[in-house]
C-alpha cells in the first residue's frame, strides 16, 4: 500500500482508532484498521491520494466552521480570517458585527492599470472593454476555480470573449501527461550557475504547456529558499527554487519567467516564507482534544523579508510576471493567501505587481477577507463562495465592486498578453505530441551542467576506456527501466515509526502528527530515504512529472561499454555487492529523496552509506554518484582514499543517463557548481537543520520565529566559523583557472544618493505608483567588476567566477553579487565582467521603508567559491 494512496475512509478511519485508544499506534495497528475498510470504498474515493485528502478534509472542515460562526456567531463570522489592512491605510479593522464591517472604509487592494509598461497597458485597455461587458456574476466566476478542471491542475470557465484558463503544475514539465518533457529540475539549473541555459529551458517548457492546452503554468519556484536543510521541497526549487541564495534564485528566475511567457503565463510561487512542509495547513481535528490547530506561522523581519525572502520575486516581477501564487502557512500569524500585508503592501503596491494573485490549492480558509486582502483567484475552488453569491456580496456592500472589478481586469490582462488559447484544457489535446526533435539538446544539456564534481582524486574522471576492459556499476539509483520520481512511497521507505516529541517528552504517532496538520517525519533508520527503484528523474508531489521515456544511467553505461567492447559488471539490488573486477572502476550511484507534503528526516540514510563503504572496501577506484533533491551529507566516506570520485548529480530529468555518461568519459568538463552549502555534520546546521515542531504549550498556534535573520546557508557557516565541508559555490573541472588583473570602476554618471531617485509614473489612472518589480531605479547600474582568467589545463572547459561584496554598514560577512561562466579553451584567456546594480550594495532601511545605498569601502572578493577567494579589492562609494 503506498503511503501517499491512503483513502479517505481508511485516513478518517485511523483518526478515529487514535483517538479512541488515546494510546499512540504502532504500525500493524494502522494497517489493520485501514485494511479492514478498503472494499467497502468506492472507486472515486480510493484514488484518492493522501494529500488530496488532508487538503481536501482539512478544507471542509474550515468551511464547517465558517457555517457555525455565521449563523451562532455572525460578527466572528464576518471578521474570520482578516489580516490588519495596509497600503492604502484608512482604517484599521476593529468592528466586530456584520454591518459595521460592511460600513467600514476597508482597505482597497490597489487597482492596476498597466504599471507604465505599454504591453500590460494594451492588455488592460482589452481586459477593460472585456469587463465592461460582464455582469457581476460572470465576473465573480472569472476568478474562482471550476468542478470541471478539463484535465488541468485548475481551471477557470469561459465567458462570453473569454475561452477559459487551463492553470497546469509545473515547471518541470507538464504533469499527468506523457506527451512531454521531463526537464532538469530548477535545482539542476541553480547548480549550473547558466541564465542562457535557464532561458532555453524556460522556452521549451512553455512551448509544451502551451501545445497542450495550458494558459498558466504553475513555476518556476521563487520560495522556499532552502531556509532548512532537510526542507522537502528543495529540490523544485526548494519547491529551494533554483539555490538558497537570493542573488542566483534571482538571477535565474528573471530568464526563467521570460523564456515561459514566450509562451504562456508564469506563476511565481510561493509568495511568502513557505520554508517547511511540516504543518503548512490547518487541521479542524487535532489529536486528543485540540481542535481547530493552525498552520504554522512563519515570524519573519521586515529587513529579512526584503533582504532574502522577496528578492528572487522583485526580480521575477522585474521581468514580467504574469501570476504570483500565495502560499499555505501563516506568515507573522496572518495566512498567506489572506494576508493584505503581502498581497496588498509589498506584493501589489511596494512591488507595482499588475498580474493576478492565485492561491495555493486549498490555501483558501476565509471568504470576502482573502479578496480584500489582495487575493484575486480560488484555486481549485472556494469552499465559501459561489458566483452567484460573490455577486450578491458586491451588491449588497460586503466587497467593493471595485474589488471584484479589479480581480477580473487582471486575470484578462494577464490572458490576454500571453496566454489566448482558443481551446484550453489538457483533455483536449490528449492525443498532441508537445515534445520536438530540438529539445533533447536542451534537456541534455541542462542535465549535464546541473552535475557538479566535488572530488576528483589523481585523475579518476574523466574514465578512459583505453585502460581497462571491465568496467563496475552498482547501487539501486542505477536501475534501467524504471526510472522514477519521488510520487510515489512505499511503507518501508518512509515508515511508520514513533519518531518525534512534544518538548515535554510526550511521543506522538504518524496519524497524531499528520492530523494535527503536519507531515510524515520518519526515523532516519526505519528505512532509507531514498527511491529504491532507480534514478530520480523529479521529486515528488505537484512538481512530478511522467515521462513516455527517459534514460538511466545502466542504459547509457552499457551503450558506452558496447562501443568501447568493454564488459560492464552489474548489481543493483543489496547493500553488499561483490566486486567482479576489482582493479576496474567501480560506479556506485545512490540518491535522497524528496516531496512536497513532508520534509526530510534526515539528509543521509545509512543504507546507502553502507553500501558505499562495502563496495570501497573492495575496490580502489570508487566513483560515487548521488542523485538528490537537496543537501545530502558525504562524511561517512568521503575521505575513504578508495572513494576517488565523488559527483552530485541533482535531479536531471529524463536525460539523466546519457548526461552522466559524458561527465564521466569526459565529453565534457563538468562546470557545475553547488547552489547550497554542503555541512560535515547536521549538528553544523544549528537551528536551520529542521523544521519547527508544536510546543506542548501551542500545539493549536505552531510558530517558527526565524530569528537567524539573513544568516541561512553560507552566511551561517561564515558568521558562526564553521568549516562546510563543500562551500557555497564549489565545483571541480577537468582543468585548472588562474585569475588576474581585477578591474574596479563606478559607472559613468551614476547617481549614489542614499536614497533612490523617486520613480515619476506617466499614468494617472493608476492607485500604484510604481511599475511592476518596484523602484526602477533599483536596478540603475552603478558599478562594473571585471578579472581576466585563464584555462591552464589540458581540456576545454567552463569556468565560474563569483563576485562577493562586503557590503559596507550591512552587518553581512560575504554576499552573492555577481557570477559569469564562459568556456575557455587550453590556453585561452577571457575577461569576465560583473555589472553591480544599486539594490546590490544597498541595504533595507526598516525606519525610512527604503533601501538606503551604503556608502563607505565596500570588499569586493571574486573567487571559485565563496570558500575560495582568489583576487580582492575595494569599491569606495563617497
């Protein structure tokens, strides 16, 4: 029975077993309540998956309490779920009965017009005459998602002039369908450190979802960053988008939104702070009396919010994006798809945002609050509202018909610039090949850059084929035929164990857990975290992807071994493999998986670090091969002298075999580099090791303070002097760089006023002042950093140059601000260039709500790493 597959009646059966046992269960206990009713569910029911369930319960069970408090309590009723309003501020909200609420000067969500930009301009003026032609009723329906989804993630239904939007997870190819690609996932793009190469894919994957019938597609990822390391979904993005810093996820999403909107609408995700899985929803439940827990609150600072969290979306929005999705969890006590903060203030007025907001699936817990909170979508539907009585709210002054006015507007606008189809919906196009010829070049070259060498011992790799005749393959990664995404668990790979705490020392069980509104945290020796049946081509949940074909690493190993007339020994299944040929190569490919809906026990299984240490006890030349979905920890083995060859290989999609084969047999230098920090022990870690966990003394409120501040990933290894074992940034090649000649230089004219000049919009129309992505003048170029480099070595090869400023008065110790790869042959030498913008030398002023420009002698420090810093100087600005 696969743990994600559990129907509805066994889930509610196992609750109620708990319950009433007040006891915590074991795992034939669960199983023999849930086996018990499985055939007397019908059919609807039992495909139902585990996620579908908790979503779906736990949103009734918002909605029933919504219908007590409306009829028992109306003045709770029409008050639940407001956040305090901002931008425009007129008046708090303090009434606490229904007409008071509805006479109150509420908070507008800030009408868009265009934003100064002449293409949203033209399609506001068609969304428009479009909307001026439309009642209310059909307004309300443009922004709440439909019961027929037309084989879609989410669907809007046609008006009249309105054919309808298919909304389609995700950005790493269409989902549910084998009629497209699987791509290299955003965290194979993070670590080949290439914005060519983010936009190439970007272009293929809109093509794709726009061949079969999606308008939106839901990616790329711009949250989490990858705040914890053993966070579930930092392998989307993560679902750290494309790394954990905020620099590089910006520089790669900017490329990434354009390249989809070639084609369709992007939907950044997840607006904001989304950095765990463990309870990320509400529960009505609870365990053993709690009732009506909350999602957990993510407590952030406003320079935090801005400095790290909103950077990777200023950009996204920089270049245009279409569609922001709000997130699950509570961000400072107040959810995320009904917080006016958020949407209202920094997303839609600080941000000049002039697309549309659509909610997470079942993110939704409130009705009329979350429109006037700065939501203009429902997805996948609104357990509150109706159109019919979305319209009735507007006529009788419940919401602003301004409001409602202003959600349709910029669903039509955003349509209408990039996504008209004439027929949406993924069910009619089921017989549509969307995969061309010339996207393999893409998906294998993302797949290959996306491989990052971190030990190379006295020339191991590249293999030459010339020298031996045998060549070694083991480990279960490396199975051919059943290649695989994380969709999918068995029992025995993430267990049912009792395996956390309340802080007093009271154990609570899976089902405790999961009801109370969080996730499936294993003990990481109950069973290996990792995909037991081959390569991991995506993670799991709204991020997988199938594919009609893929192939893994034996199918491109063997093809190899073939032309070369080599014998290739396997062994996949076992944690003791013999050696055949112990004096030949010896491949051992291992992963570590990952999902949306949990996060990670741990970020190593001994499984696979034994199986490692049984094959290098045999073999001298051993070439470890990992494919993860984020941190993976190495130390067991790394410094074993028989382990000569260590490779992180991500999740690269369905080329992932043949991209291994031309890392390993060198018809490529590897160029990739880590986009995260890889520790020695979780212990250096510190609190940035888990997510946070219900106190005993708030199991109903769960919060999770970021008090680190800007200090995740390599800013708290450098802050707390703590030695990675791989630094942010690190990746080896088969050739050798020298950097010379570091060139310092302010740009001609350039303003450096503390403050940036104030933006004058031409538009008179409009309540935002500013254009989509903020200030323009954020993004003035300021200054120019420039290092020749060499290629010393033998072969072809790329190299990564990074830019880390010593931001003067920022109280940060280093900070990602400038990176180019370019290849170079033997011998030659290429100037590498670093524009810096104004925000990068600025610093997030929470007195003035400004960025403030920092003057005084900023370090500039260019390197291969951030550990790693080869030449140096310093950047005055008087």
């Amino acid at each position: 029975m696969a743990m994600r597959h559990l129907p509805l009646s066994l889930a509610t059966a196992a609750f109620l077993r708990a319950t009433t046992a007040q006891q915590p269960l074991n795992e034939s206990d669960i199983l023999g309540t849930l086996d018990s009713l499985l055939n007397s569910l019908d059919g609807s029911v039992a495909n139902s998956t585990i996620d579908d369930v908790y979503a779906y319960v736990s949103d009734q069970a918002q909605a029933g309490l919504q219908a007590v408090l409306k009829y028992i309590f109306p003045e709770q009723y029409w008050s639940y779920g407001r956040s305090p309003p901002v931008y425009p501020t007129r008046k708090s909200i303090t009434p606490r009965t229904r007409n008071v609420v509805r006479n109150s000067t509420l908070t507008i969500s800030p009408k868009a017009v265009g934003g100064d930009d002449p293409a949203w301009e033209e399609a506001y003026a068609q969304a428009s005459a479009l909307v001026a032609e439309l009642n209310y009723t059909q307004l309300a329906s443009l922004t709440l998602g439909s019961s027929d989804t037309r084989g879609c993630s989410g669907f809007i239904d046609p008006v009249a002039g309105f054919t309808g939007m298919c909304l389609q997870d995700n950005e790493n190819g269409v989902r549910g369908s084998e009629q497209s690609s699987g791509f290299p996932s955003q965290l194979s793009i993070g670590a080949s450190w290439n914005r060519s190469l983010a936009l190439e894919r970007a272009q293929s994957l809109g093509r794709e979802f726009k061949a079969l019938g999606a308008n939106v597609l839901l990616g790329p990822v711009g949250g989490p960053l990858g705040r914890i390391a053993r966070g579930g979904r930092n392998w989307e993005g993560r679902k750290i988008g494309f790394s954990n810093d905020p620099y590089l996820s910006g520089q790669l999403i900017a490329p990434t939104v354009t390249g989809i909107q070639e084609s369709v609408i992007a939907c950044v995700k997840h607006w904001l702070f989304n950095e765990q899985e463990t309870n990320r929803n509400p529960f009505a439940f609870g365990f053993l009396g709690y009732f009506g827990n909350q999602a957990v609150s993510s407590n952030v600072d406003d320079r935090t919010t801005h400095e790290l969290y909103m950077w990777p979306f200023q950009d996204a929005l920089a270049a245009g994006a279409g569609s922001v999705m709000c997130s699950y969890q509570r961000a400072n006590n107040s959810y995320g798809c009904q917080n006016s903060k958020l949407m209202n203030g920094l997303l839609k007025t600080e941000l000049g945002f002039q697309g549309f907001v659509v909610s997470d699936w079942y993110a939704v817990h409130t009705g009329i609050a979350a429109n006037e909170a700065g939501l203009d979508m429902v997805m996948p539907s609104s357990s509150f509202l109706t159109p019919e009585s979305l319209a009735e709210a507007v006529n009788n002054g419940s919401i602003s018909a301004e409001r409602l006015t202003d959600q349709a507007t910029r669903i039509l606008a955003a349509w209408y610039r990039f996504a008209e189809l004439e027929e949406p919906g993924l069910n009619q196009h089921e017989e549509t090949n969307a995969q061309t010829e010339d996207v393999k070049s893409t998906l294998l070259q993302g797949a290959i850059e996306g491989h990052v060498l971190v030990k190379n011992t006295d020339g191991a790799l590249p293999l030459d084929p010339s020298s031996t005749d045998t060549l070694n393959l083991f480990g279960y990664d490396a199975i051919g035929g059943l290649n695989t995404s994380a969709e999918g668990f068995g029992l025995y790979d993430v267990g049912l164990a009792n395996t956390q705490k309340y802080e007093d020392g009271r154990i609570f069980t899976f089902i405790d857990y999961y009801l109370n509104g969080g996730d499936i945290l294993p003990d990481p020796h109950s069973g290996p975290q990792i995909a037991l049946d081959g390569t991991i081509l995506s993670g799991g949940g709204s991020g997988a992807v199938k594919v009609a074909w893929s192939i893994s690493a034996h199918d491109a190993l063997a093809s190899r071994a073939r032309t070369w007339n080599q014998t290739l020994h396997t062994q996949f299944i076992g944690q003791k493999p013999t050696v055949k040929a112990p004096d030949a190569p010896c491949i051992v490919l291992i992963n570590a998986q990952s999902s949306e809906g949990w996060d990670r026990s741990g970020i190593r299984d001994e499984y696979s670090d034994t199986l490692v240490e049984n094959v290098a006890s045999q073999c001298k030349n051993t070439i470890v091969v990992i494919h993860k979905a984020g941190v993976r920890l190495v130390d067991t083995w790394i410094e074993n002298p028989n382990v000569t060859a260590v490779i992180f290989a991500h999740v690269p999609g369905q080329m992932n075999g043949e991209a291994l084969a031309a890392i390993l047999y060198g018809d490529q230098s590897p160029s990739g580099r880590l986009p995260y920090t890889v520790a020695k022990t979780e212990s250096d870690y510190g609190d940035l090791l888990s997510p946070s966990l219900p106190s005993a003394e708030t199991p109903l409120y769960p919060q999770s303070s970021f008090d680190e501040g800007l200090f995740i990933d390599y800013k708290h290894f450098l802050r707390q002097n703590i030695t990675p074992r791989y630094p942010f940034g690190y990746g080896l090649t088969y050739s050798n760089f020298t950097y010379s000649n570091l060139s310092i230089r302010l740009a001609e004219g350039a303003t450096t006023s503390p403050l940036p000049p104030p933006f004058q919009s031409s538009n008179t129309n409009t309540t935002t002042t500013l254009p989509q992505g903020g200030n323009p003048a954020l993004f003035d170029h300021l200054a120019t950093i420039t290092v020749q480099i060499t290629n010393t070595g033998a072969v072809v090869a790329a190299e990564v140059a990074q830019l880390y400023i010593e931001v003067a008065s920022s109280n940060l110790p280093l900070a990602l601000r400038g990176f180019e790869k370019n290849l170079l042959s033997p011998g030659e030498t290429g100037t590498f260039s670093f524009p810096l913008r104004r925000k990068d030398l600025s610093v997030w002023d929470v007195e003035q709500q400004e960025w403030v420009l920092s003057k005084g002698s900023h370090g500039v420090k260019v390197g291969k790493s951030v550990g790693e810093i080869v030449v140096e100087g310093t950047l005055e600005l008087e």
